[in-house]
C-alpha cells in the first residue's frame, strides 16, 4: 500500500497524524511538499561580462524549497515511521496530483490553509485525485490549532465580558 501525505505549512501536523493512525503497518508513506514557483518568466540573459544577472524569483524558489525540506523533516520526525520525503516545484495542485498517481490513499487537509473552506489548489486536487483521498479537519477546535496559552481574561467559549472586571 503506498499512501501520500500532502504537507502544508500549516495543517501538517494533522495529516501526519491520519496517516500514522490509517496507513497500515509496512506502508509506503511518501510526505510530500509542493512549492508554486515565483516566476514563470524565462531566464534572465548573462549581462555583458558573462555573469548571469542576480534573479530574485530563482533565489525564493532555493529558500521556499530548502524550508519545505525543513518542514519534511519535523513531519518525518513526527511521524516517527520509515518514509520518503520529495519536494515537487510547480503548480501546487498539479503537482499534488502527479504525485499521487498509483497511490492507495492521499490524506489532505480538508480546508487546505483555510478553515472556513477549501482553497483553489485544494479544491483542485479533491475533484482530480486519481485515488480516494482521507480529508483531514483541521482548523479551530482541533488540537494542534488551540492556543498553547489563552490570552489573558479569555472565556472559554472565545467571548469577553462586556464590562472590564466582570468575570469571563
């Protein structure tokens, strides 16, 4: 069984935890990261004195690929199992589709970085998966989005009372 792990900054935590508790034991887990490019533009042409001129989008595309690294290895050590981790650079749910192609299962969050709702690369890759896909809730209310520490005179509903002093 080979079951993809769709990685996002901010839902990971949620998807790595399904696919510890519904892949199989001796399933292949593959995490997986994919970066939207900063340009699509063609190369910049050498300047006179042979150098390639200094291109921002190609430097974001390094940092944006070496932080989705990072990220790929605290999901490998949260998930505390053998894996693959592969950082795709592309359209985002292009790519998420790709990699899934052969794939038993691939686990996303259900709200992508949203939690009112699917975004557009979500949405996406729920209508084209080419393989039943585990949408993970993810958002306000589930633990890994509760404040580790509430603010101060916080109740516990989320309201505040209306008058300074009053208890809440």
């Amino acid at each position: 069984m080979s079951v993809v792990v769709w990685i996002s900054p901010s839902t990971w935590p949620a998807c790595v935890d399904a696919a510890r508790c519904h892949a199989p034991p001796g399933a292949e887990i593959v995490l997986l990261h994919a970066v939207e490019p900063a340009s699509h533009a063609a190369p910049a042409h050498p300047d006179r004195t042979g150098r390639a001129p200094y291109d921002p989008d190609a430097r974001l595309d390094e940092l944006a690929a070496a932080s989705g690294e990072g990220l790929l290895r605290a999901a490998a050590r949260r998930l505390g199992r053998p894996c693959t981790a592969r950082v795709r650079v592309g359209r985002v749910e292009r790519e998420v589709v790709a990699a899934a192609v052969g794939a038993d299962l691939l686990v996303l969050a259900r709200g992508g970085d949203r939690p009112h709702g699917p975004d557009r690369a979500t949405r996406y890759v729920l209508d084209h998966a080419p393989c039943p896909v585990l949408p993970v809730r993810t958002g306000p209310g589930t633990p890994e989005h509760r404040p580790l520490v509430p603010h101060r005179g916080a109740h516990p509903i989320g309201w505040r009372a209306a008058t300074p002093g009053a208890p809440g």
